[in-house]
C-alpha cells in the first residue's frame, strides 16, 4: 500500500534532517492531489504556518492553502480537551490542574503529556465529523526529533502499561491500535546524506521495530546534483589549467566525489537496512523557503512516491 | 575553587557534541583540564573518544602532544538519579524503597525535564571536584533551552512542594487522601483518569521523597550559582540550514531574555568559497570537451551558491546577535568527523579560552 494512502503520517529523524519541511511538503503533495489534510506540528511549534506563507498554527486548525489547515497541538491544550471528554466538566478540570499544587503533580505523571499528542491525533482521525463525514483525508504530523518522537509514539502503550486500567488505559489502548496498524499509520523518516544522519536513522529504525512500528517510507533530503566529468575528461581539464586554477579545480572535484560518494552510500546503507522506499529531495538554494519552494519539493515527492 | 562552566547550546543535529569535543581538545593541547559532559553521543564519536558510555564515569582522551589533558563523560541519567537518592536517603532501607518504587522507574527517565535535571546535577558534580579549570556542557537537544536552566529549580519544587506535603500525609486504608482540596471530587478525577494503584504508587514515591527534598533544594540552589557564575559562558552552537537558524535565533532571545553571558556562536559545517576562475578553461579542447566543461562549470557554480546561501545565513545571525558578539565559522570538513585527528583539524577554528574570556 502506497505511503500516500494512509490515514495519518507521522514525520520523524534526526534533527536538522528537514522534518517539518518534509511534513509540509507532503501535506502540500497529498493536498494537490485532492485530499482533505491537516498538518499537525507537536509541542507548540508553530513554524508550518509562515513557512507556508500564513499566521502561525493555532490549536484549533487554520487554512494555509487549498485543501490544506495546519494546526499546532500543546500538551496543555490537548490535556484540558481531553479530561473535559472523559469527566465533561469544565470546572472539575480546572479545579485540578489549575490548582497552584495539583498542577505541577500533574505535570509529573510520566508520560502524560506525550501520550495527549497522539491522543489527539486519534480524535482528529476517528471523531472529527463533517456533514457527516470525515473532517480530514488525511492527517500529517510533524513529530518531534528522533529520541523525543519515539516516546511520543510509544506513550500510548506506555500510558497501557502505567494504569492498566480506566479510560485512560481504555483511549490510549484505541490509539495505540490507529498508530500501530500499517494500513492506517505510516511512519515518514527524514535523513540527510551524510554518515551521522545515517547512523541515526537507523538506530531509530531498529528502535521503531522494537517498538512494533514500521517505516513506510525514507526522505533523503537535500540531496545536491553532482554531475561530475569522467576520470579522463577530469584529467584532461585539469591539465588545460594554469597552476592556481588547477588547485582550485582540483578542490572542487574532490568536494564534490566526496558528496556524491556520501550521498550514494547514504542511499545504499538505509535501503539495505530499511524495508520501505527511500526517496530523495533536492537541496534548494531559497533563503528562507516560502510556499513556492514547499510546492516544488511536493511536486518531486508526488513523482517519487507514485513510481515507487 | 569551581571550574569555569562553558554551555553549548542549540537545537539538535547541528554538531553540538563534536564541537563540545573539539573545544575539549584544543583546550587540553593548550595546556588546561578538561572535562567534557556530553548527553547521548553519536555512537562513532563516542568510539572514537573512547567514551564509556555506562556509569557516567570521567574516561580520559588520548591527545597526541597535548600539555592540558581532558576527560569525557557521557551523562548516565538513572545512575545519576539513583547516586542522588543514596546520597540524601536518611537510611539505605528508604534508598532501596525508592529505588523499588515502579513509579520511580517510570518517572527516572522519562519525568519531564529530568535529562535536564540530571545534567545540571552531573554539571555541579564535576565543576565543584577541584578536578578541571574548564567544564564543557553539551546541552540535551531540547528545543528550549531555559528548560536546561529551570530544570533544577522544577524538580526541586516537586519533590520539596506541597504536593509532597499533601500527598505524603499518612495513607488511609483507601491507600491515599485528598481532604485538604475539597478533597472527594480531585480524588475522583484522578481515580478516573489514572488508577486508585496508580495514585498509591505516585503517593508512596512523594512520600518516601518528602526526606530527600532539602538535600534537593539546596543542590539547586547551587547549581543556579554555577550557571549564573561570572566566568560562564554559552556557546551557541548551529549550522547554516534554514532550520537551525530560526533554532538559533530563538534560543538567543531566551538568552538575552534571562541575562545569561552569551559567548558567542559557533556556526557548523559552512560551505566554503572555491575560487575556481571558469574563464581559464579553454572553449575548445579534445572529444567530449563541451561536454566535460560544462560539467565542471555547473559544479563551480552549486558551490558558489551553496556558499553564498551560507555566507548569507551567517551574516544574518551576526545581525540578529548582540553588538560585537563573535562568530566562529567553521568550514564544511567534506567528511563526518570521528577520529580525534579530525577533531583536532575542526578545533583549530575554534576560540581559544582566552578568546572566550574575553567576549563581551
């Protein structure tokens, strides 16, 4: 089943990898191609929203293009809208968590605060009506950086195992089965081309499939063209050069045979290692990116994501 | 007297460890001592600097012709906790309860802000032992840094708080009380939403950390003096990515935002300036010579670009830092660096401490 039909997508890797540009990217992809989607950012951040050209992400979801809303999910927001669900009254709720002393224990209890994300998640997914029916096609999450992303995918089975028991043991076990089911839930890994990335990525994949996840896809991003002349015709260029531009010439070469020896490996090493596709994006030169830079790179995961 | 305490901080993936290693070095082969306490370092770096990474305990790093010398330590969060609980338990009785305690063992790694926590105590630890002139802090990869910062404090306010006081009040045959608050409808709340057992077990933790909080009270205090030290100094670290810019430039206003002495910024793998003159190739030469110029004319022009996009991004940060704050750019090594020789190449752009001093 092809990654672009899932129901929800959750983005991770390493950080600096290029996560929430990934995530914009293909919610962008899914939305051209008619799909009602939501991007989620995590924990507040709230950068999707000007990268697109719009207001920073709200907790309650915004448009930012046709087809596509983004919202920021707090674990504040999303803990006060979930314990107002299970005990349906607002002044319970703030008698305890806004309480000067239960507030801060609250706080405390592990896990907690990751579990509500994917908690969330769900509700946007599997109880968000309209009209009628689904409110969104399809849900893509900017989820945090590899060690803090892997908790926040595994709270929910943590938060099974911490009560056992009750509602919260009750919705965390129905999450756990959305994210856990492959037909359902996609995991999106973002890499760069270079040795740490790699080596990362794939610690977090052996960590995934401990963890009963799966990897629908691998983003190898900015990746760079490296065009280079034969051996021979290098020979040859370099010997029609005066001295100084021959050590110039000779610099540039070697940097670029390095990347590309870097960026073929890369490619090798998380194909061997990780049973989904690896598709690559092109490193752009805008500064920053803008909405127009978010559209190219869609248009490069549709084509790859589809001939796969 | 305490070691100078020198912060690198910034979002992740942008080389925080190798340039917290880096500094390490350049600093040892310049005649000091020092320690290096890095959080969760790549597993190549980490072999590399032959860095043990269970225990927590300082391994020396073998540097060639160095005067100084300098040790790493690789922050082991449970075993730091669990040296903590030992070392305030009144008995080891009270030390072995908490340390059986299955909320302790959910909590001990995974309760908000105790990488942190455990940090800023592994950080007091080694800067107060009389071992090193320099510590060097390779931050947790925390998008906030005050979380570093407040951390001690947070923790210190749970376990001290009156949260301790009211859970930590004897324990009825309902296995907790909730009077105090109006009790009956908090005490239903929370059966609902985590468990009756739950609950006992979070009580029974509080309780049985209700003697260990002065001890903690008063380490945070201390730690507060560390950081706040005249000598102190946080490094930004970041990369030239248009992530890590905006990274950066939000963990500067938090700087600025609780006055802490800023040293300056380190900005990682900034692709350099190759000034290939494509005007000294000749138009026409042997078969396949358009072809091959072209090529190499196309691969001149990605590095412009690629250096020019940075020069920008590096310029941008300089405007957006404090006046005359400084900013050590340190060329793209073309390769990752894992051996203590690359490090060793990578230090030389680096500050000396004296630079660093210095800083405004």
């Amino acid at each position: 089943m092809s990654t672009l039909e899932k129901s929800v997508l959750i983005v991770t890797g390493k950080g600096g990898t290029g996560k929430t540009t990934v995530t914009a990217a293909l919610g962008m992809a899914l939305a051209m191609t008619g799909h009602r989607t939501l991007l989620v950012e995590c924990n507040g951040t709230r950068v999707i929203g000007p990268l697109l050209g719009a207001a920073e992400s709200t907790y309650t979801p915004q448009k930012v293009a046709p087809n596509l809303h983004a919202m920021t999910i707090t674990s504040e927001e999303a803990i006060e809208d979930f314990i107002i669900k299970q005990i349906k009254v607002r002044a319970l709720y703030s008698m305890v968590f806004k309480n000067r002393i239960m507030g801060p224990f609250m706080d405390a209890v592990p896990g907690l605060h990751d579990a509500v994300h994917l908690g969330k998640v769900y509700g946007l997914v599997e109880d968000d009506f309209t009209d009628g029916r689904p409110t969104w096609d399809r849900v893509v999450v900017d989820a945090p950086a590899t060690g803090h992303g892997l908790h926040i995918l595994n709270a929910p089975k943590a938060m099974m195992d911490l009560t056992r028991r009750g509602p919260i043991f009750a919705n965390s076990k129905l999450v756990h089965d959305l994210t856990s089911d492959r037909s359902r839930t996609g995991i999106v890994m973002t890499c760069l081309p270079e040795a740490m990335p790699v080596s990362e990525s794939l610690e977090l994949n052996a960590a995934l499939t401990q963890s009963g996840y799966g990897v629908a896809a691998v983003v190898l991003n900015e990746m760079v063209s490296t065009d280079l002349p034969s051996p021979p015709d290098q020979r040859a260029l370099k010997a029609a050069l005066p001295p100084e531009q021959r050590v110039n010439a000779d610099a540039l070469l070697s940097r670029f045979d390095a990347r590309d020896t870097h960026q073929r490996a890369a490619h090798e090493a998380l194909s061997n290692a990780i049973d989904a596709p690896v598709v690559h994006l092109p490193l752009l030169f805008d500064r920053p990116l803008h909405q127009a830079s978010i559209e190219r790179l869609a248009s490069h995961l549709l084509r790859e994501l589809e001939s796969m | 007297m305490n070691s100078q305490v020198v912060i690198c901080c910034g979002s992740g993936g942008v080389g925080k460890t190798t340039t917290s290693a880096a500094l390490g070095l350049r600093w040892a082969h310049d005649g000091d001592r020092v320690c290096v306490l890095t959080i969760d370092p790549a597993k190549r770096l980490a072999d590399s600097l032959n860095i043990d990474t269970l225990g927590g305990r300082p391994t020396p790093i073998d540097i060639p012709d160095a005067t100084g010398r300098c040790d790493a330590v690789m922050l082991d969060v449970q075993e730091t906790f669990e040296s903590l609980i030992q070392r305030f338990a009144p008995t080891t009785a009270a030390a072995a309860s908490i340390l059986e305690n299955r909320y302790f063992q959910f909590a001990s790694t995974r309760l908000g802000g105790v990488h942190e926590y455990m940090a800023a105590e592994k950080l007091r630890e080694l800067a107060t032992n009389g071992q090193y002139d320099v510590v060097i802090v390779d931050t947790p990869p925390t998008r906030n840094a005050l979380d570093f910062l407040d951390a001690p404090d947070r923790m210190a306010e749970l376990m001290n708080g009156a949260v301790v006081r009211w859970l930590a009040a004897p324990a009825t045959k309902r296995g907790w009380r909730g009077i105090e608050l109006g009790g009956e409808a908090v005490t239903r709340v929370l059966n609902l939403l985590i468990g009756q057992n739950t609950i006992g077990e979070i009580a029974q933790f509080f309780n049985l950390f209700r003697d260990l909080g002065e001890g903690f009270q008063k380490r945070s205090v201390e730690v507060q003096d560390l950081l706040r030290a005249e000598s102190t100094r946080f490094l930004l670290v970041t990369s030239p990515s248009s992530a890590a810019q905006s990274e950066a430039l939000f963990f500067l206003r938090q700087l600025n935002a609780k006055a802490m002495p800023f040293g300056g910024f380190i900005v990682n793998r900034v692709e350099p300036h190759i000034a290939f003159d494509g005007e000294a190739l000749p138009v026409n030469g042997p078969d396949g010579w358009a072809v091959a110029r072209s090529q190499l004319l196309a691969l001149a022009e990605q590095q412009a670009r690629l250096a020019r996009m940075h020069e920008v991004g590096v310029d941008a940060l300089v405007a957006a830092g404090p006046e005359g704050a400084p900013v050590w750019p340190v060329p793209h090594q073309g390769a990752p660096v894992n051996s203590i020789d690359e490090l060793a190449a990578l230090s030389a752009s680096l500050p000396t401490r004296d630079a660093l001093r210095h800083t405004p």
